[in-house]
C-alpha cells in the first residue's frame, strides 16, 4: 500500500504529512486490497482543497473534498472514500448473491 501525497502551489508540512499517513493507515488496515492512493493538496481562494484517487479492487475511486482547514479537509477526504469504497464492496457482495 502506497501513499504519494502531492502539494499543488502548497508546501506539504511534516505535520500534515503525517496525519495524512495516520488518516491513510486507518483506511489501509480497513480495506487490505488497496494498492495505492494519490493525493492531491491545494488551496484555491480560501478553500483548502483535498482530492484522492484510490486504486482498489482494479478500480478507481475518486472523492475531492473542501474546508477551511487542511486537516478537516483531508478527514472530509477519508470519509468520503471510505463511504466509495464501502458502497463498492456491497455492490460486489450483491452481484454475488444474484448471480446464483
């Protein structure tokens, strides 16, 4: 499992890497089969902006996310993909039922 955070005009802090790597693991050691993330951190206005692109079961979710702050902006970003991921997961379930 693969991290790659990427600032767009914003400078990525020690600190805020690391709580995107503690926010990440979580996500990791919940869904195993995720092979990589890529994020992406910037600010427009005065809008922190967050957007990820996960590589999960041979798809891709994508979720972006705004805030105030970069942190609440990267939580918004976790939840919503682990929301994606999750509703991804039921539908692979389902189609499991029916199919026999």
């Amino acid at each position: 499992m693969q991290l790659n955070l990427t600032g767009k005009n914003f400078q990525i802090t020690p600190a805020i890497k690391t709580h995107s790597e503690e926010k990440f693991n979580q996500l990791f050691k919940r869904y195993t089969p995720v092979n990589n993330v890529h994020v992406v951190l910037h600010i427009e206005n005065i809008d922190h902006c967050a957007e990820g692109t996960l590589h999960f079961h041979g798809t891709e979710i994508h979720a972006a996310s705004k805030a105030s702050d970069m942190y609440i902006a990267i939580n918004e970003l976790v939840d919503k993909l682990s929301d994606q991921m999750h509703k991804h997961k039921e539908k692979m379930i389902d189609s499991h039922r029916h199919s026999s």
